[in-house]
C-alpha cells in the first residue's frame, strides 16, 4: 500500500518528533494507514521502519 504523503499535515509533526530525537506514535482505528503513514516517512527520511503488531503478541514475548 503506497499512502501520499505530500499534502498530509501530519508529516510536519512527525518530522518535527524525529528532529528532536523522539519516536513518533500514531494512534488510531484499524485500516487507516497509519503504519503505512510511517512506513513512508521512514523511508522520505531514511530510516529504519520496524512494524511490530503488539495484538498478536503475548505480554511476556514484550516484557524485556
């Protein structure tokens, strides 16, 4: 899935969050794009992208 990211508001913010060293985090319902949102700002930047689906996970496979 390729998202447009040109005209989006919201890659200022995200760009702002990575300038200042922070780690961006969307939220939002399933199916809107979000992880292809920054899956295409990683890649403006170029940035590693990890997508990690906590709803599949178990608690002790996040703990650390």
């Amino acid at each position: 899935m390729t998202v447009q990211v040109a005209n989006n508001p919201y890659v200022n913010l995200v760009d702002i969050a990575i300038n200042a060293g922070e780690t961006p985090f969307l939220l939002g319902s399933p199916g809107i794009g979000k992880s292809a949102f920054m899956r295409e700002v990683a890649r403006m930047n170029n940035l590693l992208f990890i997508d990690v689906r906590l709803a599949g996970m178990d608690q002790t496979d996040i703990n650390a």
